[in-house]
C-alpha cells in the first residue's frame, strides 16, 4: 500500500460504539473499503471505510492538521 492520506490513522488509537476501552488502528484496506481495529487481547475487528468514521462509529483520538 503506498503513503496516503489514509495513512495517517494507522496506529492511532479510536474509541469504538459499543466497547470497552480503546482499540488501535492497525491497517486500512482501501480497495475493499476496510478499515482494521485491533483491541486487547489479539482481536481484530473490521468496519468499513470511512463510513464507520462518518457514522461517528469510530472515533478517532486525533485530529489531522491540514
């Protein structure tokens, strides 16, 4: 996957709807429109991009500065 804009969120951590505590992006799947959340233990969640963000689904803990 090349840079892009997408790639600033990959290691933030997101506040998910609906869990405990906060996961971390770990990967963004731009073709399949995926974005992968890992939360404690090893367990990987996928929802879709950016939807899950538009939604407010996820919520990031970073703001990007443009």
């Amino acid at each position: 996957m090349a840079w892009s804009n997408e790639t600033y969120l990959i290691g933030e951590k997101v506040k998910v709807e609906g869990e405990k505590g906060f996961g971390v992006v770990s990967r963004i799947d731009v073709p399949r429109g995926l974005v992968y959340v890992i939360f404690k233990r090893m367990r990987e969640e996928a929802y879709p991009y950016p939807e899950a963000f538009e939604s407010g689904k996820l919520k990031s803990e970073v703001t990007r500065n443009k």
